[in-house]
C-alpha cells in the first residue's frame, strides 16, 4: 500500500508567482483549479500500482495495453478553510483494489511554520481498462503490510459496500422511503401550492428557475493522455458553475463544503460541444452553517448534427453560508420531487461526516 504514495506541493507562501495563478475573485485560492490537481495525482497513483513505484513516466498506453480513468469521486470534504498565504501538500495513495478497480484515498495539508493541519479529504474510484478492447482490465493485489494498512484496506471495502447499498437504494430503481415520501409531502403542501399566498415575497424559489447554464467547445489543450478532455478540467468548470449559482440564489458569500459525489458515464471528446447545467436541489439550516445549499450540475456532449444530448457526468456539490436565509428551492415536478429527496440524502450523509446536527429544511 505504501508503495503508492505520491504527493504534491505548492509553495503559495513563498512564490506571490504561482499563487497569482490560483487567487479567486475575493482573494482566496480556487478551488476548482485543485480539484484538477487531485484528479491528476489519484490517476498518478493508480498508475504507480500498477507499473511500481519507480515509475516516472507513462510513455505510450498501448505498450503497455491498458488505460487507467477516473470512474467516480465519492467525496471530497473540506474540513477547515483554505488560506492562500499557507504552503499545500496534496498527497495519497491506494486504500483498497478490486478486479479491475482501485480506491485513492487524497488528502490535503496546510504546512504553517512547522505545523501541519488537515483541510481536505476525499476519495476517487479508479478504472483499469484494456487499452484495445476497452473491457475490463485486472489490476495487482495490494500487499498490506501493517496493522494500519489492514485497518485502511477494511475502511475501503466498507466504502464499496456502502456504494453498492446506496445503488440499490436510488430513486432512479426504487421509491423514496414512507418517511422520505412524507416529508417530500409535508414539504410541498407547505411551500409547493401555487395558489397559496401566505408565503412572504421571494421565500419560495421554484427548482427550475434557480438553473444556469453554460456552452463551450472542448479544446485540445485540455487533453489527457488518452487523447479525451481531462477529466480534472471537468471538475473544475462544474465547480465554479455550481459556486456562481449558489451564490446567486443566496446572494451572499458562500464557502465550499463538500463534493458528495461524482459520476463520470462517458468521455467529453475533444472538439466537441459541452453544455453544462447546473440546479439547485436542496437547501438546508444546521447549528454549524445557517445556510446549505447543494447543487448539481450535468455535464452534456451535444451532437451538432442531431441536437441530441448524452451525459458524461454528474456532479453534485455541497455550498454554506454564515448568512440565514429564508428562501426555499421547491420541487414542482416529481421528477424535481426525487431530485430534492436526492439533494437531502447528500446532506444527510455529509452531515454525519462532518458531525452536524439539527439539520433542518
């Protein structure tokens, strides 16, 4: 397991030079632009376990006959904010392997005058792939070798276990829980009647109306080694959709929370047209962050000649604020109906790894 460890350092208190490069509009570090740098280390990782830690460079996928790609990110939390006048380390390394799939577990560090402290964890489910046939393609076995080791390997079998339950469990197989379909119900009664005109001015925002959109040709320059639209690029344009609509629906500052999860379906070819489109699903309140907002943005490839979209991703993002607002996303459809159900389950699920309580709509 250790032989897989790989990380990254960015030095932003000592080179002004590189942190121009990642400073935000209000003075902070983008976000967005690490999110590239941690999908390109897990995809490092898993490459080093499989053609060993002395590896430097990949050379050419079909001499080695097999490919490596991002799957999904199951999470990725942040759990303490991000200064840009701190030194980073992103680091990680394998945690669990399957047939055909690897687990990296990242992580990223604030080193401050001899003190390390932990802002950022998450997961990436890796791939392998035949570089021919494009089928499935066996991995190596992880060799544990301490106590530790064992203990990280256990933690990632749970996580496939719990991916594999929560895909039973989705709203696009099964129906929502009598308790979900309850309070989905007491919800829309009070927030969803159109007719009703109780509800002070702007408290209800309809689902829809809270979507943005964005249209781009995909260019070569953002090309991975398999010749396909890095996927680390994709999470960042998402991201910074998903931030600019959450704070437009808050109008307010707003700081990131969590990445709940991402699906990667298919591959963003180069030279096609990526339609982004991103919603707000669910909003909440807790002790700890008077607003919550969690997005989702949908990542199509659009076929010039036909007009037909397919999906490549979907992304789902978790924002707060310090600032309590009183606006309500309201589902009007049963479609948006599960979208919101779907929206609470994320927060539900972040708020027991970030211990939150009193989570309320």
């Amino acid at each position: 397991m250790h032989d897989s460890y790989t990380e990254i350092f960015l030095p932003f208190a000592s080179s002004p030079e590189l942190l121009e490069q990642y400073t935000n509009a209000a003075g902070g570090i983008r976000t967005g632009k690490l999110f590239e740098h941690l999908d390109s280390l897990a995809g490092s990782i898993a490459y080093k376990h499989i053609l060993g830690p002395s590896v430097e460079t990949l050379g050419k996928i079909s001499e080695h006959g097999f490919y490596i790609v991002t799957a999904a990110v199951d999470r990725l939390d942040m759990l303490a904010p991000l200064s840009p006048v701190r030194d980073l380390r992103l680091s990680g390394h394998v945690i669990y392997v399957g047939k055909s799939s690897i687990e990296v577990v990242v992580k990223m560090e604030a080193l401050e005058k001899g003190q390390e402290k932990t802002l950022m964890l998450g997961r990436f489910t890796m791939v392998c792939r035949d570089a021919f046939t494009h089928k499935a393609h066996a991995v190596n076995e992880l060799k544990l070798s301490t106590p530790e080791e064992e203990a990280l390997f256990a933690i990632g079998d749970l996580h496939r276990k719990r991916r594999h339950s929560l895909a039973q469990r989705s709203l696009h197989l099964v129906p929502p829980s009598p308790s979900e379909a309850l309070t989905l119900h007491s919800f829309a009664l009070k927030y969803g009647n159109e007719l009703k005109n109780d509800l002070p001015s702007g408290e209800r925002v309809w689902m829809d109306d809270t979507k943005l959109e964005r249209t781009m040709l995909m260019f070569p320059q953002e090309r991975n080694v398999h010749q396909k639209i890095f996927g680390g690029f994709l999470m960042r344009l998402a991201y910074e959709l998903g931030f600019t609509t959450s704070r437009l629906f808050t109008r307010n500052p707003v700081r990131f929370l969590s990445l709940d999860n991402i699906s990667f379906a298919r591959p963003v070819p180069i030279g096609s047209i990526l339609r982004l489109t991103s919603e707000i699903l669910y909003t909440a309140s807790s002790e700890q962050f008077p607003t919550i907002v969690h997005v989702r943005v949908k990542a199509n490839v659009v076929d010039v000649e036909t007009g037909a979209e397919r999906m490549t991703n979907d992304f789902r993002f978790t924002w707060c604020s310090d600032i309590p607002i009183t606006r309500k996303v309201v589902p009007k459809t049963y479609r948006e109906g599960m979208l919101w159900l779907e929206g609470r389950r994320a927060l539900e699920i972040g708020a027991a790894i970030q211990g939150v309580k009193t989570l309320s709509p």
